[in-house]
C-alpha cells in the first residue's frame, strides 16, 4: 500500500514539474501624446486635407475655416434689411451711429430728438442704428450682385479669372463685419446665382445657348449662365464659401432660377448638361450641393423665390425652376418675395394688389403655409416683403411706415415673424419698425390656418376628387398616408383611372381628441368597378396647422 502512494505522489511531482507555468505578459504602456503632439497632429491632418482640396478644386478652392476657429452655426429670428454693397462701403463713425440710436430713442418716446446731432448721418449710420433700437436684427448685403459683379476683394482663383471684381464698391469689409458681429447683429450674404451676364459674356460656353448660335438674351438686353451647367454651381458655391469664412452667418441666392417668359426661349434656346432634367430640378440638385458643401462653414443656405411659387404648382405655368415642395426641402429658409405689387389684376380678387398690403401678404403665404404643411421638416418661411413704392402701377399706394407695419401684422397674424425689407435705395424709415400696438386679429376657434373649417376642407378634398385636381388631393392627405414625392403620389393615385362621380357631406361631428368625423355618401367608378359609400366614415384632423382627411378604404366591384 505504501508503494502504491508513494508511486502516485512521485507521479503527481513528475506531471508538476512537467507542467509549464503561464507567467502574466509584460505590459508596456504606451506614452501618452502631450497636447503639443496632438495639436501638431491635427495640424498636419489639416493640411493635407487643404492640399488635396487644392488639388482637387483648382480655381474653385477656398479654404476651410482654420482649426483654431470658433465655427457655430448661429440661428435668430429674423428681421432685416437689404443693403446694397455700394452702402456697406461706405465709412461709419459710431458716434453718428450712437446718435441716432438716441434720437429713434426719444421718438420712440415721443420726445422730440435732436435734430442738429443727425445732420451728417449717413445711410449705413442709419441703418446700423436702426438694428440696434428698433426690431431690426439682420442685414442682407450684395456679395455677389445683379450684374455677376463680386463686390468685394476676392482671394478665389475663379473670380480672378472672370474678372468679376473688378470693381469692388465694398473695400473694406472686414471693418463692418467685425462692428456687426460685436453687436450681435445677423448678417446675410446675398449671392446673385443664374443671372449673371459678367460670367456669360467671358465664358459663353456655360451660358444659356442659342440653338441657331450664339447666347440668348432676356427681354432686358441680359445673358444668363446655365443653372445645369456644374462648373457654374461650383463658381456659386465658392463666392458663398468665401462669404462664410469672412463672417457671413447665412447665405441667400437670389435670381436662383431660370429666366422668366419661358414660354419665349424655350423653343430656341437649349441647355448643355440637362440630360432629359426638369428646370426645377436643376435647382434643387444645386441647392443640394450647396447645403453639403456649405456644411463646414456652419452657415445657414437661404433661397429666395418668386411670390406666385407660393401659388403656382410643380414649376407651372412659369417654367423658371422654382417648385416649392423641392426648395423648401433643400435649404434652411424659403424666401417668397411677396410684394403686392408684383401681383397682377384680379390676383387674390383684388383689382390692384398694391393697394392691399396687408390682405395680399396674408393670402399669398397662407399658400405658402398649406404646402409646407404638406412637408416633413420644411424650410422656415422668411418672407421679402415691400418696401418701396411702385408709382408705375395704376392706383399704387404710397408704401409708407403704415404700408409695411400692415405687411408685417399680416405675417404675425400667420405665426410668422422672419422678415427681409426690399429697398433698393436703402433709404428706410425707422418708424416702421418700431413696436406696433394696432391688434393682430386672432384666428377664428374650430378654422385651420387657411381659415377653413372642417366641412370646409373635406368639401375641398371631394371636389379635387370630383374634378381630378391631384395637387390639392396631395396637400390635403396626411403626410403619412400618402407618398412623399408628387410625382409618386400622383402614379399612385391615377392608377386604373378612379374618379368620384357624385358626393354628399351627411354630417360633421366634433370628437374628444380634436379630430372631426364625417359620414359621407359618394359614389365613384374605375378599371376595376364601381363602389358605392353609404355613411361611409372620413377622418378630418389638423396636421401642421391644416385640416387633412383620411379617407376610407374603397373596394369596386365589377360589373357583371
């Protein structure tokens, strides 16, 4: 027995001395980077990221902000006005500025100011007066103007090319860019896109062509670049990407569109680069490149648009590349310019527009609001709105302080409060932006924002139906039951070819939960039948401040 244990313990001392063991591995820890080394890292990591967009931009390249600049994308509530680059050039004193602040100061309450202390002030003195004492907090300034001219200084390759500053009237930008920034003051680069003769005459190849040669002119003697054309959208970009390294917080494209009297040019012009594209999406597409490109400046990307897109639909019958439901989905801001004065007779149903200031603001964005509506996360509306007078329209009115306050309430009575005054002279009276006491009308109980009741918009939803006008089908149908993109929903809708042949609203009761239900009784044919509703069940409720209608499922049967 002895033998025995002593054989197993010998064994057991063999298998332990047999048996290797795991040391636990060294661990060197590796230094960690000083902040010297970090830095240094990041900096060669930016510029190679530099060099390769030198390389791959060419005379488009503008540089990214530097890596030891406070870039933050700033966001207000807009209300401003337009300055011309020829005023942003000119000297300012910030005595002259102090003192008209004080003397809209008195006025304001009801002092009389001093008279003799803003002889000498100047328009720009004024205006930057004005956005410190009255509502006024943003400035819209020329960077790019009317005539394809750079107003300023450009250190871009492309602009050097062109020759387009040629004549810079803005010469010291830095100085009041630096005062507007110190002041909280939000500025806006105004940037002319399409409508640029100063690039067309010295590239006529990116501009709008002639099919019998040449390029085309517009009505007022004028060539425009070829909003299909790539190489124009990367020159636009570059001018707006300099505007945001220089301090710009947003940028608005102005004439961001095709020349208007389509119905003129488009039998004789043609455009290198479409492809078989629509106008419109020749806009977005470059609005959309905009956005990204425009994203490491941390700059807002505004578009403004003619004021009849709030009414007009799918880019007809203007034809000029401006749809709603495609630039509001591609930019921050959607600018309509709605001046009532550029509304024809009869327009609204008033005989002249100009006259109704308030009515005409009113109505033209109540259209604009039912399309954003039918939109997820679409562009906030800042309106241009009138403020000069158009003495050329018969029965004009003088659009004094009053004029533009009945603007401005009637895009308050809306939820509205951005707003950019158009005045090309730059001559604004501080009056009229200062607090307005006069009562803003409430919105009725039980009315949408279009001001429709419920019955309202399901008697407007079964007209579309009865006379096949898909776009109101389209805005009065719930953002989730239908699909996103017109041109989809209206596939959809037109499939087998159904149409409601009568209808009759039997009733419209008010729920608990703040929808309506409706009995409806309604007939309707197709390819595949006919359907019969009988006390039938419609759904109304408000979705984005529009009443929308969920309809019943329909079955048709077919006729034996």
């Amino acid at each position: 027995m002895k033998k025995i244990l002593l054989s197993l313990l010998l064994s057991s001392l063999f298998l332990a001395a047999c048996t290797k063991v795991e040391e636990p591995p060294v661990v060197i820890e590796e230094p960690k980077p000083t902040a010297e080394e970090i830095q240094a890292q990041r900096e060669a990591q930016h510029q190679a990221l530099e060099a390769q967009r030198k390389l791959d931009l060419v005379e488009f390249y503008v540089p990214l902000p530097g890596l030891n600049d406070v870039v933050e994308l700033e966001t207000v509530v807009a209300k401003g006005l337009y300055i011309t680059a020829n005023v942003a050039g000119f000297d300012f004193v910030e005595a002259d500025i102090d003192a008209y602040i004080a003397y809209i100061q008195a006025q304001a309450q009801g002092q009389t100011g001093d008279e003799a202390s803003i002889a000498n002030v100047n328009k720009l003195e004024r205006i930057l007066a004005m956005a410190q004492a009255t509502e006024i907090n943003t400035l819209v300034i020329d960077v790019k103007n009317d005539l394809g001219l750079v107003t300023w200084d450009s250190d871009i390759a492309i602009v050097d090319q062109i020759g387009s500053n040629w004549e810079t009237s803005w010469r010291d930008p830095s100085k009041l860019l630096s005062y507007l920034d110190a002041k909280n003051i939000y500025t806006i680069a105004r940037i002319v896109a399409f409508k640029d003769p100063y690039f067309a005459k010295k590239f006529p190849e990116h501009a709008i062509q002639l099919l019998s040669g040449g390029v085309y002119l517009d009505k007022a003697g004028y060539s425009w670049v070829n909003p299909f054309d790539e190489y124009v959208w990367n020159y636009l970009i570059a001018v707006a990407q300099e505007a945001a390294l220089r301090g710009f917080d947003e940028i608005q494209y102005d004439y961001v569109r095709f020349p208007d009297n389509a119905k003129y040019y488009n039998p004789i012009t043609e455009f290198p680069g479409r492809n078989v594209r629509d106008k419109d999406e020749a806009i977005e597409q470059f609005l959309q490149k905009a956005q990204i490109a425009l994203e490491p400046y941390k700059v807002h990307v505004a578009a403004d648009v003619f004021g009849v897109i709030t009414h007009s639909w799918e880019d007809q019958p203007e034809d000029i590349g401006q749809t709603w439901l495609k630039i509001a989905q591609v930019t921050d801001y959607i600018c309509p310019m709605v001046y009532p004065s550029h509304y024809g007779v009869g327009f609204y149903g008033y005989d002249v527009p100009d006259a109704h200031p308030y009515e005409i603001i009113r109505m033209a964005l109540q259209e604009g609001l039912e399309r954003s509506a039918a939109q997820n996360n679409p562009s906030v509306i800042r309106s241009w709105i009138q403020g000069f007078t158009a003495n050329w329209v018969k029965g004009y009115i003088e659009y004094d302080s009053n004029a533009i306050k009945a603007q401005i309430r009637a895009l308050n009575s809306l939820g509205l409060e951005e707003y950019i005054i158009w005045q090309s002279s730059n001559i604004y009276e501080f009056e009229a932006y200062l607090p307005d006491t006069s009562p803003i009308p409430s919105q009725a109980e039980g009315v949408d924002i279009l001001d429709r009741r419920p019955e309202e918009a399901l008697k407007r939803y079964l007209e579309a139906q009865l006379y096949q006008r898909y776009n109101h089908l389209y805005l009065l149908t719930p953002i989730q039951e239908r699909a996103a993109d017109y041109d989809q929903f209206y596939l959809e809708e037109t499939l087998n070819n159904p149409k409601l042949t009568s209808y009759e609203i039997v009733s419209v009761q008010a729920q608990s939960d703040g929808t309506y239900l409706a009995t409806v009784n309604a007939k309707l044919v197709s390819d595949l039948g006919q359907a019969v509703l009988e006390n039938a069940t419609y759904t109304i409720r408000l979705e984005n401040r529009v009443y929308k209608i969920s309809a019943p499922e329909i079955q048709y049967i077919k006729e034996s």
